[in-house]
C-alpha cells in the first residue's frame, strides 16, 4: 500500500485558529509564472491552464494527497526539549498543570517556515483544486477563507481586529492584501479546498 503524499503549507496565527475553529476550509495560493509545464516540458501562460495542467502541475498537491500545516512555534518550561507549544493558541495548548507560564511576549518564537513535520499538529486532506482568478471569488468562498464574523455579524479580515464589511468579499480582499497581494491586479491563484484530517 503506497504512502498518501504530504507537502508542508504555511498559515498565519489567524488562519491555524480559523482552521482549528472549522471555519477555513479553503486557501488560495498565488500561481507564479513562467510556469512550466512538468508533463511536456513547455511554458504555459495563464489563458494555457487547464484541467490537465491543474492536475499535473499544482504546487499543493491533488485531491487525496495531504498537507500537513506550518505554524509558528516555540518549546517551552524547564525540561528539556520544553513543551511544544503554538503562538496561534498560545497559552491554552500547553498542559492545564504547567505553572510560572511565561507571556508570550518572553518566548522565543520560531518562524513557522523552520517547523518540522513531527511537530505540526494540523493535517489537512486537500479535497479539490482548481485555478480561477482571485476577483471570481464568491461570497461562500470568501467566508470559507476563514475571514472573522464579528458579534455584530459583521467580515472582518481576521479576529486579529481591522476594517470589517458586511459582506465577506471586501473582508478576504483585506485578508489578501495584509500577506501583500496586489488585488487589484487580479491574479490567477490555484484554489485549494481541503478538510481537516487526524495527524
């Protein structure tokens, strides 16, 4: 029996507890070109990618496949290697005993790029992939980015605070602009749907 494929993907604080809150169920990632075509060897532009092209040559993986999530990190307490431990839900993953908890503002965090794979706790089995332009998004998709609804209902870009909207929309256009996208330039992104799966 073949091995299901893993990738790692990065997520911000916002998002990992949107993912752990069942709220995120989907991602778009930018596709960068020139893209090469990993099936004939070739340059595709963007009018060029189809259904075969998806299939082959996206960077998340296929559905089926798997990814397992990239979080910032730290180890803390006296022992040694330390409690693993999240910045996202940092202090209420560490172990309700744990006493003298030092703030967050003490840990020395590390970036969530040099997380390894036996230390992520989220592992998501993608369940779709496509490619579309960022603007197509739809208001099912947009709340499905895991954008914030506040206690008055409202979008927000995440449950970090910011400009909320009442629609979804304008609140994942802020979400894609806090990472530094350019929406105006409505991009092709790979859409990436997943759902959460047991490590």
């Amino acid at each position: 029996m073949s091995q299901i494929k893993e990738r790692p993907i990065l997520f911000s604080a916002p998002m990992v507890r949107a993912i752990l809150e069942g709220r995120k169920t989907v991602t778009r990632r930018a596709v960068k070109f020139p893209f090469i075509d990993r099936a004939v060897g070739c340059e595709l532009s963007g009018n060029e990618i189809g259904p075969d092209e998806i299939r082959n040559n996206c960077p998340y993986g296929v559905p089926g496949q798997r990814l397992w999530v990239r979080e910032t990190w730290a180890r803390v307490g006296n022992d040694d290697p330390g409690y693993l431990t999240f910045g996202a839900t940092y202090p209420s993953c560490l172990p309700p005993e744990l006493e003298n908890i030092p703030p967050a503002s003490q840990i020395r965090w590390k970036p969530s790029i040099h997380m390894f794979r036996r230390d992520s706790r989220i592992l998501l089995e993608i369940t779709d992939v496509r490619v579309e332009r960022l603007q197509d998004i739809t208001y099912e998709q947009a709340a499905a980015e895991g954008v914030h609804r506040g206690p008055l209902r409202e979008w927000c870009a995440s449950d970090e605070g910011g400009a909320c909207h009442k629609y979804p929309v304008p609140a994942f256009r802020d979400l894609w602009q806090s990472v530094g996208g350019n929406w105006d330039a409505n991009p092709w992104v790979w859409v990436v749907e997943f759902k959460r799966v047991t490590p």
